[in-house]
C-alpha cells in the first residue's frame, strides 16, 4: 500500500470531508454566525475546485 499523507487521505476521504464542511456550515449558520459558515464553505470550494482541476487536466 502507498504511504498515507495528508494529500493521499484527503483525496480518498474528498466527499466526506466536503459533507462535514458542509454540515459545519449549516449549523455555524443556525448560531447566525454567516461569515463562519462562509469560511468553511470557502474551503470546500477550494478543495472541490482544486479536484475539479486534478480531473481536468488528467
């Protein structure tokens, strides 16, 4: 098996840990904290951009 990294595992685990990031989101939201919630959104749109990228040019 490959060495785990940290770039490996997150590319295994993408969707789960957009789904948390999202969940973080939705309830940072239910606090009426918006601009923490638009954080966490701000880096799973990275991530999924950063993939949509990786995807692209393969």
């Amino acid at each position: 098996m490959a060495e785990e990294t940290v770039g490996t595992l997150a590319e295994l685990y993408l969707g789960n840990l957009l789904y948390a990031l999202e969940l973080a989101a939705l309830a940072l939201e239910r606090e009426e904290k918006p601009t923490d919630a638009g954080f966490y959104r701000g880096i799973a749109r990275k991530l999924a951009e950063a993939r949509g990228r990786e995807v692209g040019a393969g």
